[in-house]
C-alpha cells in the first residue's frame, strides 16, 4: 500500500543571506565574498522555492502501521523537507520503532518557524530531538531551502539526499555509519548521537535543479544512473517520486539484484558463507525496508 503522493508550492518571503550553524565558527552569520557590476548589467536574482512530490512504500510486513519511515515538507520561507528512519532493533524490545520518527517529525514541523531555531538546520534537529519523548532511536535528513538559492543541509545517519543539475548529480550527502548497517541515530538513550555529530553542507542551488531525498531503503536499493534516467525523464515531481519509490521497493525484493546495498556489504567482507562461494555464489539482493523518496524541484516564486 502506497502513501498517496501529494504535491506543493512553496511560497517565497523575504530573501535572507544570513545563516547559522552549530558547527560554524561564528554561528551568526556566513560571508560571501560578492563581485558587484552596475545594476544594469546585474539584475536581482528571482526568488527561489520547491515543487514537491513525496511518495513512501512501507516494508511489506509493516504495511499495517504504514512502516516506520516519516517526513514532512514545509512551506515556511524557502521550503523546509525532512525524512525520519525508525530503528527496527527497537522491535526487539516490544517498542514501536515507527513511534520516535513520527514524533521527531512532527516535533520539527511545529518547530519550523520558532524564532530560536532560526532557520537553522542544526539547531531544528536539536530542538525537535529534545521535544521527543517517545523511546527508540532514528536517523534524519533535513533540508532548509534560503529564498536566494542557498540550501542547507543536516544529516544524522544514513537517510540522503542527491543535488541533479542538466542530468547530472553535482552532490550527494554521505551516510554515517558505526559500521556496515549501523548508522549514526538520534536516540531517547543519552548514549547516542545529537546534533552535534551531524553532517552540515551548504549547497548553491538554481531554477531547474532536482533535489532527491530518502530513506536509506531508496539509496540502498537503486542506483544513482537509475535515479538520473528517472527524473530526467519524468519531469513531473509526483510522478518521479513515485517511480523512484517503485523501482526502490521491486529491487527490495529481489533476491537476484546487484543491489547498492549488496555491492556494498561484499566489498566490506560480508558475504556467503565459504560452501556457498566454492560453488560459485555470492551475497545479491536488495534490501527489504521502508522506502520514502521526497523529490523537490527549484523553481522561481
């Protein structure tokens, strides 16, 4: 059972080119350096904001409690999305892992516009942790879109997020990880990680740039040359959204795919067992999980 998809407009405010961040040395403000040229010859740049289309397909054994994945998209300012990836080991403990997610994210939601969070991506993520009381553990991916092209980003763990330019990805966030398949996760245990062992970019962007954001069963389980052929293709959000989902959760399934996730645990040591290689085989498939994929579109407000 699919979530259906749903599409939006992000109206523009005021630009702004002042920016935080917990991990800058000065946390209220990042320079540019700006080469001016008479007004005639430089005209004001247009404001930015996203085009949405969302598409989340549960884990076939979850699709009762609509998995343990959760998002939101937000029309504050220049457009604010974020993905939430429940921990399963929390299932082992008799805890509902889709519950901290879910909570996380909506604790973000509300928290979008507070005035101490100050379009901070760091500083949400730290505010939205704290306000969770829900035990069990996920990871997250959150991204703040300034009106004048300046994307920001934060990321704990191995949820993603792809920057597409003329049918090219021009960036890509990297997973954290412990080790194989245990990523960095905010947590209700004090012993794991906050925002300040997030990944923070800030990304240029312009009119016509893709932005792909998921669950890691999205990146785990399809590759970037398939990413690129779909939303060049497809350049409706709701409907590469959805194609993306798709393709993410048919390769989840296959036993005999080449899967990201399979290329990966081989070149980390894991592989069949030592009978199984002597008679040719070894570790394929996808990797059965949640899969949401959020594809946002910069246009001009």
């Amino acid at each position: 059972m699919a979530i259906p998809v749903t599409r939006m407009m992000v109206p523009h405010a005021r630009p702004s080119l002042r920016l935080s961040h917990p991990n800058l040395p000065n946390p209220s403000r990042v320079d540019f350096l700006c080469l001016c040229v008479p007004s005639e010859h430089q005209p004001l740049r247009p404001e930015l904001s996203l085009s949405v289309g969302i598409h989340a397909i549960p884990h076939p054994d979850k699709v009762e409690k609509g998995g343990e994945d959760a998002f939101f998209v937000s029309s504050y300012r220049g457009g604010v999305m974020a993905v939430a990836d429940g921990v399963s080991g929390w299932a082992e403990q008799d805890v509902d892992p889709s519950l901290f997610s879910k909570e996380l994210m909506a604790n973000a939601s509300r928290l979008v516009d507070d005035e101490e969070v100050r379009y901070d991506p760091g500083f949400l993520i730290d505010k939205a942790h704290t306000a969770t009381t829900s035990r069990g553990s996920a990871t997250i991916i959150l991204a703040m879109l300034e009106e004048v092209g300046i994307l920001k980003i934060g990321n704990v763990g191995d949820c993603g997020l792809k920057l597409l330019r003329e049918g090219q990805i021009i960036f890509a966030t990297t997973p954290q990880e412990h080790y194989f398949d245990c990523p960095y996760q905010l947590s209700s245990e004090g012993s794991a990680q906050t925002f300040l062992d997030a990944s923070f970019s800030i990304v240029e962007v312009q009119k016509g740039d893709v932005i792909v954001m998921g669950s890691d069963g999205l990146f785990d389980n399809v590759f970037d040359h398939e990413i690129i052929s779909i939303v060049t293709k497809h350049t409706d959000v709701a409907i590469s959204s959805r194609l993306l989902a798709e393709v993410a959760s048919s390769h989840s399934r296959d036993t005999e795919f080449e899967s990201p996730y399979a290329l990966e645990a081989r070149a980390k040591g894991f592989d069949v067992p030592l009978w199984k290689k002597v008679l040719g085989k070894k570790l394929t498939g996808g990797k059965l999980d949640d899969v949401t994929v959020i594809v946002a579109k910069v246009v001009s407000s």
